[in-house]
C-alpha cells in the first residue's frame, strides 16, 4: 500500500500540469519563491512518508512474528511427530528383533525336531525334488543332506518303496497314504505319505518307520493268546476226559482182581454174583468210553468244522446241539449227571437267523455248560437234596441284536472272579492249581464272541444265588 502512494505521488509531481499548480503556492506574486513555504511542506511530506515507512514497517513486524509463531508450532509439531515416529519405529524394530529371534528359535526347534526323530523323514516337492531330509534319512541311505536337498528322490534313492504314482495320489486326494513293506524275517516298514496344506507349491512328507520290534511283538503276543487259548481249551477237554478215563481204569482194576481172585471160576451162587458184578463192570466201562468218544468226537469237529467266513444259523438250533454235546461228554462222579439238569428255555417265537461262526459259537456254549456244570455240581454237594439245580436259557431280539442269557442257580462268582473271568490264566509253578484255574476261566469264550463276531459279552453274579452270562450278537 505504501508503495502505491509513493508511486501515485511521483507521478502527481512529476506531471507538468501538476507541477504548475503545485508550485502555485509556494511562489509571490512577483515570482520570488517562498522558501519558507516549501521548507514547512517538505518536512510535513517528509513526516507523513517516514509516518507511512514506520507503519509499514510494524505491520511488516507484526506479520513477520505471527509467521515465526506458526513457524515454532509447526516446527514443535513437527518435532513431537518425528519423535512419535522414532519412538514408534523403535518399537517396531524391537519387536521385529524379538520376532526374528523368535522364528530363528522356532526353525532351530523344529530343525532339530526333524533332526532328532526316529522316523526317516523326506520332504518332496510334486515333482518329486527333495525338500527335506533329516539325519535318519541320512543314516538308512548313506546319502547326506547336502546332498539330498534338491535332487530327485528316485534319481538318488531308486530303492525307495514310494513311487511318483503314490506321491499324486496323495496330492490330488488330499488324503494321507499308508504303506505296508516288509521283508519276512528280517524288517518291517510302515510308510505314510502326507500332502502338505496351505503351501503355495503342492508337495508331500514322507514318514518311514521301522516296526519291526513292534510287528515281532505283536506277533508273540497273537502266538501267546493261541497259546492260552489252546491250553484252555485243552485243560477243558482233559477235565473232560478224565473222569470217565478215571472210571474205566477203576472198573478195569476191579476187573482184574476178579480175574486174580479166581472167583468166577467157581460155581454156585457166589460165582452167579461175581459174573453179574463183572458185566456191570463191563457195562460202565463201555458208558464211560462212549462219553470219552462223545468228548473226542466234539473235538474233531470243532478241528474240522470250522470256516473262514460267517453263516446264518438259528442260534436256537445251536444252543439245543450244545445242549446235547454236553449231555454226553459232562459228568462227574457221584453227582447228577448234565443232561438229569432241569434246562428252562425261553425263547421268542420268530428269531431271526444271525451270521455266526457255527463251530466256534458250539464251543462257546458248551464251555459255558461246562462252567455252569461245575459251579451246579460244587453247590449240590453242599446242600445236598435240598437243592435243586437248574439252568435257564433266553434268546430274544433286541432291536439289531440278538440277545442270549444263560443263568444257572449255582454257586456264584465273587467281584475278583468275575474281573478276572475273561482274562487267559497266567501259569505260576504249581500245575494242578494252574489246571484248576485255567479251566475256571473263560479267555476262549470272550475271544470268539468279541474278536471273532464282533459280539459283546458280560456276566453278573452273586455267589448265593447264581451266575448269569450275557451274549450279545449284532444281526447284520
């Protein structure tokens, strides 16, 4: 603004017409200047220019500290910004610091992981280049991992049971594989193949694991449960055998003594009672050999009935054919006999037939029979006629299932006997005790129902009043 009265003035002066009636003033009439006229004017222009300069000029100061104040606070904003933002990249760099020590720590871990685990462990690209390969991988191929990483598996490795066809099987199902290579006698290997997820290249591990010492020891215990299971069975089949084998033996002793006594050689009434007491002799010797072919024959047939797949069979027919097996075959001296044993049956009308292994189920009922058998006679003699023993038989449907109970009323099973029921008899030194208590357990029953057809089987029992053991047969 003051510029612009400057200039305005220097033009108003300078003019000629201006000048003329400017000059008007300060001059006489005669011509003659008036000094003193232009000495007042020019100090008076002279205040009111440096009057304008000094306005100027503390205007000019007034704005020039407004800027320098915005100037400090942007300066101190600025500043306070570019601390927040050290602070804040100092922050981040110690995180990113502690991050990296961190993964750093994580891949150490886990390098060792795979470094350390007992399983041969490969990585593979999909075409089959090799991304990892830990130190059992190098101890069973010889092969380094320098030497491995980024090779083709089957260019290094040719011997390896894994084959590209697996790796895409793996890859496009999704799904882990699992291989079974074994050399008899020598080694067992159960490979896996697992394809990764969330990668951006597909690819697969490989697992390779040495279950020999596992394969060998499942294969003993198998060998020990046959074991047991063969010495059950058999232990039952002597106890079996051996009363009536017991009986001929005395009856052929007495016989013998006759024969040595010469009394049949005499005449009269005391040779007549010598001959009948020899064919009775004759004729329990002959039963009790009948009962002895009626065990061995059982015995036969469960050698050479038994098949490799299921039959549908009406559980009814069999439990009638155990029921007649064990009218021959269960007997004890001195006792009732098995088949003078009261039998109740309770059975639906309409049972389904149920796939069944028929040899095998015989023999479950039978050694049931026989458990039963044992616990009737043990109570028998020790109430004696008072007691009347009784077995009870039920065969129902149950929604998919078919349902069998066998209760008798003889003397029962305590809770340890009935924990350890099912479970095959440890043999500890002494044998009669051994034989003993492996014919009080039923391993062989449990066995067939649970393993063989996927059954279910559970006994209660109260040593007063009796046993009752429950099978249970899915019907498809």
């Amino acid at each position: 603004m003051t510029n612009r009265l400057l200039l305005a003035a220097a033009l108003l002066f300078t003019s000629p017409f201006s000048q003329a009636a400017l000059l008007d003033p300060f001059r006489n009439e005669d011509g003659s200047t008036r000094w003193q006229y232009v000495a007042n004017f020019s100090s008076g222009v002279l205040i009111i220019l440096l009057t304008l300069v000094v306005i100027s000029l503390f205007v000019t100061w007034r704005r020039a500290r407004r800027y320098n104040v915005e100037l400090e606070a942007i300066r101190g904003h600025l500043e306070q910004r570019v601390q927040d933002r050290t602070a804040k990249l100092e922050h981040e760099v110690s995180e990113h610091v502690i991050t990296t020590q961190r993964l750093q720590s994580s891949e150490a871990y886990i390098r060792n992981i795979l470094t350390s685990m007992p399983l041969v462990l490969v990585g593979l690209s999909k075409d089959g280049t090799i991304t990892q390969w830990n130190r059992r991988a190098e101890e069973r191929s010889g092969i380094s991992t320098e030497e491995a990483i980024g090779q083709n598996l089957w260019k290094i490795y040719p011997d390896i049971t894994v084959t590209p066809k697996h790796i895409e099987q793996a890859i496009e199902q999704n799904e882990a594989l699992t291989l079974r290579y074994s050399q008899p006698g020598s080694y067992h290997m159960d490979i896996t193949v697992y394809p990764l997820e969330h990668t951006q290249e597909p690819g697969v591990v490989i697992l390779v694991d040495d279950v020999t010492r596992q394969v060998i020891a499942e294969n003993m215990l198998i060998h020990h449960d046959k074991l047991s299971s063969m010495g059950e069975l058999a232990t039952t089949m002597a106890n079996d055998i051996n009363p009536p084998l017991q009986a001929i033996l005395f009856d052929l002793r007495n016989f013998q003594s006759l024969l040595e006594s010469g009394k049949l050689q005499n005449t009269g009434a005391d040779s007549a009672a010598e001959v009948e007491r020899v064919q009775q002799l004759l004729q329990n010797a002959s039963k009790n050999g009948q009962q002895v072919e009626s065990v061995i024959r059982n015995l036969l047939d469960f050698a050479h009935g038994r098949n490799d797949s299921a039959q549908d069979a009406n559980v009814v027919d069999i439990l009638e054919h155990s029921l007649i097996q064990a009218g021959d075959v269960l007997s004890v001296p001195n006792a009732v006999p098995f088949r003078n044993i009261d039998i109740e049956r309770h059975f639906e009308g309409e049972i389904p037939l149920a796939p069944c292994y028929i040899t095998e189920l015989q023999q479950v009922f039978l050694t049931l029979f026989r458990h039963a058998y044992q616990s009737l006679v043990d109570k028998s003699q020790r109430l004696g006629a008072e007691f009347t023993p009784c077995i009870k038989l039920y065969v129902t449907e149950c929604y998919d299932a078919l349902s069998i109970r066998i209760q008798h009323n003889g003397t029962g099973l305590d809770s340890d006997e009935q924990m350890h029921l099912f479970e095959p008899y440890m043999r500890k030194g002494n044998e009669t005790k051994a034989a003993e208590e492996a014919d009080k357990r039923l391993s062989f029953p449990y066995f067939v129902i649970t393993e063989q057809h996927k059954g279910q089987m559970a006994v209660t029992s109260d040593p007063d009043v009796g046993t009752t053991f429950h099978i249970q047969l899915d019907l498809h």
